[in-house]
C-alpha cells in the first residue's frame, strides 16, 4: 500500500515537472515588410536622350526637322554625327542617349 502511495506521488510529482517543462512559444518578432518603392504614376525618368534633343539640337533648327525626316534606324548615328561636325555640342555618351532616342522615336519602320 505505502509502496503505491510513494509511486502516486512520484508520478504526479512527475507529471507536474513535464507541465512546467513545457517550452514557451518563443515571442515571434513582428513581421517587418518593407514598403515596396514604387515610383509614382508619370514619374518615370525622362529619357535623358530626349532631353538632349530638346537642348543640344535646337541651336540652330527646331526638333520639327527631326520628325521631318525619318530615316532608318541605322542612319541616326551618320545623321547626329554630321550635326556635331556642324557644331552640335555632344560628347560621346550623349552622342549614343541622343542616336537610341532618335532612331527609337523617329526611325522609319524597319526594312524601309
Ligand atoms: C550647329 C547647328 C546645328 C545643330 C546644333 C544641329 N543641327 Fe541639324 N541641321 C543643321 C543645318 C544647318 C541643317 C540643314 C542642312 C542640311 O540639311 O544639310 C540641319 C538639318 C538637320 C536635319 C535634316 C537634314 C537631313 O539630312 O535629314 C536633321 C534630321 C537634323 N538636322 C537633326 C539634328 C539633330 C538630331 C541634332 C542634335 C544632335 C541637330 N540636328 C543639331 C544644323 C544643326
């Protein structure tokens, strides 16, 4: 009889010592999301090739001569490089933003 009263506390002594041994559940850290970077609407960056034009090529015609004159797009860089022996102010990297935005926007459509 004693020996199963001693064995009943044990076991309850037990069982008490697993409840409290129960793990916590860690504190989970607050899910951070970044606020994605989305560029406002029409706030796309204007194309500095464009821009060029607007400044580099109007000293001496206005950017109608360009809409005027389609060509393909393989002949723009002939066509701004004879504009820069007039004196048209690009150095070589404005040269190519001001050729890609020409035959992008004005080149007649290819195999013509
Ligand atoms: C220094 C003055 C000057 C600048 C700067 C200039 N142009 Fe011209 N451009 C001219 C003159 C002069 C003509 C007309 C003579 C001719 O047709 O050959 C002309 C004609 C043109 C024509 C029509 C002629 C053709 O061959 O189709 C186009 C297109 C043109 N320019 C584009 C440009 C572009 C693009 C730029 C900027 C990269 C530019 N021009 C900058 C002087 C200039």
């Amino acid at each position: 009889m004693r020996k199963i009263l001693i064995t009943a506390a044990a076991a309850a002594m037990l069982a008490a010592s697993l409840a409290q041994a129960q793990p916590q559940p860690a504190p989970q850290p607050a899910p951070v999301t970044p606020a994605p970077a989305q560029p406002a609407p029409g706030d796309a960056p204007a194309d500095p090739g464009a821009a060029l034009v607007k400044d580099r090529c109007t000293m001496c015609h206005d950017t109608d001569i360009i809409a005027a004159s389609p060509r393909p797009a393989a002949a723009w860089g002939d066509l701004v490089a004879s504009m820069v022996r007039r004196g048209a102010q690009l150095n070589d990297d404005e040269k190519a933003q001001v050729v890609a935005y020409l035959a992008k926007t004005y080149s007649t459509p290819a195999g013509t």
